[in-house]
C-alpha cells in the first residue's frame, strides 16, 4: 500500500515579499500569492485526493481553500505543520536582525545550521522544530497506512517545515536543510512504502510559468476540436 504525499509550500506572503522572517506570525497571501495558489489548483484540479491538511497559519489555510475548493473533504488545519518559530525575529527582516539586534555569534551559529539545538531568543532549534513536525507527519501516515488501498493526501505548509520532511526522508541532517530550495507554491511529491519515503518530485513550479499557460490552453482547444 502506497500514500502519495502531495507537499506543497504556500503561495507568496506579505512577509515574503518584505523578505522578513515570519515563522509563527500570521500574515496575508500578497496578490501574487493568490495567483500562484490559482495556478496550482489548476495543476491539480483532476487529481483525486482522499485528505488535506495544512499549518493553521492563515497563509497556509487561504492556500488550501484555493488549490482544493470542491474536494467533498474538509480541509484539517494542524497547529504542528507551522513553520519554525523565530522568535524576537519574527516581523523583522534578515538584515534588520543582523545589523540591529546583536545576537553576534548566536545569529551566525543558527545561520550557518552549525549546531541544531540552539534555539532562536524566545523561539525554536531545529531539533524542536523537527521533533513537532514529524511527529504530527508519523501521526498522519500512520492514520492512512491502515487504510486497503492506495491513498493521496495533501499537505500545504511552509518551506523549512517542507525542507525538515525532506531532509528526514532523504536521510539528510538538519543543518543541510538550506540547501533544499522551496519556492513559493512549489509542489513536491513523496510517495511512502511502508513508511519508506521516496522523492519523485521537488520543488517544482513550472505551473507558474508562461509555457505552461500556453500548453494548457492548447490542450484544452485541441480538446474541443476532437
């Protein structure tokens, strides 16, 4: 028995537009990032999903309502699929936390991933931040790997909440994780064999791309034509 895991990053923010660090704030999809949540909808609009859960954070959330409107399945917000909290950085944009808060050797040893258990002032490590992931994500596979037949579930959450899944399915250590990119509305599929996940897919965005608009509406008119 197969589960297709269909992970999804959220559409651009506010926060990323201002290139701030958010974690567990709760801002709004920018425009953009509406328009990219539309463009992967359409990418899976004929995909059949038997559940969707997503970060409760509301950038996370209007990403979901948009990708998967007229599923029949209700859409299940888990506080665990948050992005890592950043703490006194939150609202505050990575040079800003450089230049003008002074946390000097801390803020280099939790940028360059050095040592994974030094947590953010008045926020999380990695290992807290894998520890609270995937043990939410065991608890998901382990609702669906009980199931007698092949399933697909969507996640839609947030990039270093993605990039933490990824590192542990590709083997991987934590402090590697800024080498797995995420852009905004990236799809990525993993599909587990009894709780061996294996990636078929990363980081793709190619549904946000000129060439794709085109292919599609040429299918759709040779469609018509037929």
């Amino acid at each position: 028995m197969t589960i297709k895991l269909i992970l999804i990053r959220h559409g651009e923010s506010d926060g990323n537009a201002q290139r701030k660090f958010s974690g567990f704030q709760d801002v709004d999809l920018t425009e953009k990032g509406i328009w990219q949540a539309k463009r992967l909808g359409r990418r899976l609009e004929g995909v059949q999903v038997d559940a969707v859960y997503c970060s409760d954070l509301k950038r996370a959330r209007h990403t979901a309502e948009i990708i998967f409107p007229d599923k029949g399945i209700s859409i299940k917000t888990y506080p665990n699929f948050r992005e890592r909290n950043f703490g006194e950085w939150e609202g505050r944009t990575f040079e800003e936390v450089k230049s003008k808060y002074g946390y000097g050797d801390k803020f280099n040893l939790w940028l360059e991933n050095t040592n994974e258990k030094i947590a953010i002032p008045q926020g999380e490590s990695l290992v807290d931040s894998n520890n609270r992931v995937m043990n939410e994500l065991n608890k998901v596979l382990e609702k669906h790997q009980s199931a007698d037949k092949d399933k697909t579930i969507g996640i839609v959450c947030h990039g270093g909440t993605i990039r933490i899944i990824l590192c542990n399915v590709l083997n991987l250590k934590l402090k590697h994780m800024w080498r797995i990119e995420q852009y905004s509305a990236a799809l990525n599929i993993i599909n587990y064999y009894d709780y061996e996940g294996v990636v078929s897919l990363l980081n793709d965005t190619s549904h946000l791309e000129d060439w794709w608009e085109s292919g599609l509406k040429i299918n759709t008119e040779k469609k018509k034509d037929e």
